[in-house]
C-alpha cells in the first residue's frame, strides 16, 4: 500500500515470509516480513496458510513491524489466523503504515459485526412501510378515481373538450400496432392448446369435441385474457412512461400552471381509448388462437376445416362473445387507469421511472386476474348449455 524504503532490509526481498521466534517469558514471537500483497502471496499462500494455521492460538506476540506492504488479501490472511479477531500482542509497524494497517483490520472486523439477519424489529419496521405504502397508493387511487369522475361529469357538460386526436392516436398505438405480437402469440397458443386437448380426447374417441373446448375456452376466458395482459405489458407500460417522463420533464408542472386538467388531458383519453380497443384486439387474438387450433386439429386429428368453421357457432353460445368483450372493456379501462395511476406517482428522477414502469406492468396484470376471477364467479351460468 505504501512504496518501501530501499535503504531497509525487507525492500531487498519482498517474498512474504512468517519467522517464528522465541519472546519473552515463553511466548513465541511470530515476525512478518515482506509484502503481504496479493501479488507477492499468489505463490506461497497455501505455505504461508500452513505456517500460520501451526501457530499457537494464544500466547504469541505478532510483529508486523518489518512488513512493507500489505493489502485486503493479506490482511484477511491474517484476520483468519488470529481467529477474526485482533491479538493482544500486536506490534505494528511505523506510521504511516501503521494507520493503513489498522485501518485494514477495523473494516475486517466491522464486517464481521454486521449482523447476517435483519433484526426483528427491523422486519416489523419493513411490515408496517409496506402496509403505509399501501394504504398510500389505495388513497391516490381513490382520489383519481374520484377526479376522473368529476371530470366525466365536465365532460358531458363541455363535450368540445374531449380530445378525439389524443383518443385516436392511442386507439391506433395500443391497438393497430399491437395485432402483429398477438396474432403470433394467438396462433402459437392455440397450436399448443389444440394439440395436447387432441391427445387427451383422441384417447376416448371423442375427437370433435375438441371445437367446444376451444370455442368455449377461447372466446369466454383464454382470449380476453391473453389479449389484456399483452396489452398491459406492451401498452400499459408505455402509458406510465409517457407520464413517467412528462414528471421527469417537469411538463406535468407546465400543465397545472396552465390550467389544464390532468386527468382530461392525458388520464382519460388513454382510458377511453384501451376501453375501445382491447375488445377489438381480444377479438382478433381470440381468432388468431381458434385458427391455430383448427391447423393443429387437423394436424393431429384429421378434422376439416369446413367442419371445424360450421361446428364452432353451435358448439359456442353468442352469450360468450358478449361476455368477452364486456370482460375486455372492463380490462382495457382498469389496465389504463391504474397505468395512469403509477405514472402520476413517479418522482423526477430515473430510478423512480424505472421502478413506476415496472410495478405498473405488475399491478396491471394482477388487476386484471382479479376483475377475471369476479367475472367467473358472477357470471358462471351464463352461456353454458346444461
């Protein structure tokens, strides 16, 4: 750590080296010399480790006064010979290499200290944050909620401050630009979901019943689905960067100095717009993942395609049509607002956007399960043939 004298012994032969002496009063006297450096030891530790692990464990006097050099890795070295702990007997070396010695030593020590648990005082403390930033982020969503409806209200009162640019430009992004990534996911589900649901009903001989498990699975769960958390990892993420950023930006603070509504000008656009378009794409997706069956159906049980096409409307009830789109509007609206809602929330800084964007993609995701679940439960005996 230190450029040696080259008028003292030790600068002569920097090889690391333990002599071990007799001191006064029958203690043993370990002397160091050399560098104790990472370079020096890379071809003696193991010796080195030997010679030091044969040292008494008390009664010794260390001297590390004719050490020229020392570094972490000799250090450590030392640190676990003297049992983590520093010798009574301890004779160091002239300063200034004195304090970089024990310097060394006291951050070995302090890390030793730390504890390899948090304490529980600790964990209730990290409990009771978390249930504050709940409740936090329960309360913001409240007040959003509260003042998209308000502004709804001003809306219909004033229709000539809707924003039908800003709708339809988000209706074309999450929308237009998304049928490429779900037609692909679609069709690749359905060739999945045909292919093992084939396997199963081939084995009892009930082969076309393989057009109601699909229709019925696709149009009322499996397409609104897929197609709402595509949409909120793709869409929804992009909604609370845009407004991430605007923060960042300091545009947000130019919007309230201006006057204008937040939720008129940037919230509800996006909700109108996801509302209007994720039944369309659930529409599309549902279709891309029955055309994926149908190839994989006839793949593997040689069922038309005619026959799959005239099967599907009487094995399916229109009932769930009507229920996939309604669940896809619910979902589009939920996906944007609570998208909007992490997007107010983000600080002007960068680590901030980062977490907002991808705690977004989350909540969305699990909101949607949720409204999922309540839609199974409510609806369970709507368009189910007995």
């Amino acid at each position: 750590m230190e450029d040696r004298d080259p008028s003292s012994p030790a600068a002569a032969d920097p090889t690391p080296r333990l002599v071990r002496e007799a001191g006064e009063g029958g203690r043993v006297r370990a002397r160091l010399e050399g560098d104790w450096t990472l370079l020096a030891l890379r071809e003696r530790v193991e010796a080195l480790r030997g010679e030091l692990g044969d040292m008494p464990k008390n009664e010794v006097s260390w001297d590390l006064s004719a050490v020229s050099r020392l570094d972490p890795t000799g250090a450590l070295l030392l640190w676990q010979a003297w049992g983590r702990r520093q010798p009574d007997q301890l004779r160091w070396p002239p300063a200034p290499l004195a304090d970089m010695f024990q310097a060394l030593f006291a951050r070995l020590g302090s890390k030793q200290g730390k504890p390899g648990k948090p304490p529980r005082a600790q964990n209730v403390r990290q409990f009771g944050q978390g249930l504050l930033n709940l409740a936090s982020h329960l309360l913001d969503a409240v007040a959003l909620l509260g003042q998209v409806v308000r502004d709804v209200g001003t809306l219909a009162r004033h229709p000539a401050l809707i924003s039908w640019k800003d709708i339809s430009a988000h209706i074309y992004r999450s929308g237009a630009q998304a049928l490429g990534i779900t037609a692909l996911v679609g069709v690749l589900v359905g060739i999945t979901l045909s292919y093992l649901t084939a396997k199963q009903l081939q084995s009892y001989g009930a082969d076309i019943y393989v057009i109601n498990i699909l229709g019925i699975s696709v149009w009322r769960e499996l397409g609104p689905l897929l197609a709402a958390i595509l949409v909120a990892g793709r869409s929804g993420s992009a909604m609370t960067a845009q407004l991430g950023v605007m923060r960042v930006t300091q545009e947000l603070d130019a919007l309230s100095v201006m006057g204008i509504s937040h939720t008129i000008r940037l919230v509800l656009p996006k909700m109108v717009a996801l509302s209007l378009s994720l039944p369309l794409v659930m529409t599309w997706t549902s279709a891309m993942v029955l055309v994926g069956g149908m190839i994989a159906a006839r793949a593997t049980l040689g069922l038309d395609y005619i026959q799959f096409l005239q099967g599907l409307p009487a094995a399916v009830p229109v009932a769930n049509l009507w229920l996939g789109l309604s669940k896809s509007a619910v979902f589009g609206l939920m996906i944007a607002f609570v998208a909007c809602h992490y997007g107010l929330r983000i600080k002007p800084n960068s680590e901030s956007l980062g977490t907002g964007t991808t705690s977004s993609v989350v909540a969305s995701i699990t909101v949607v399960i949720i409204v999922d679940a309540i839609f199974a439960v409510l609806f369970s005996d709507v368009g189910l043939k007995a």
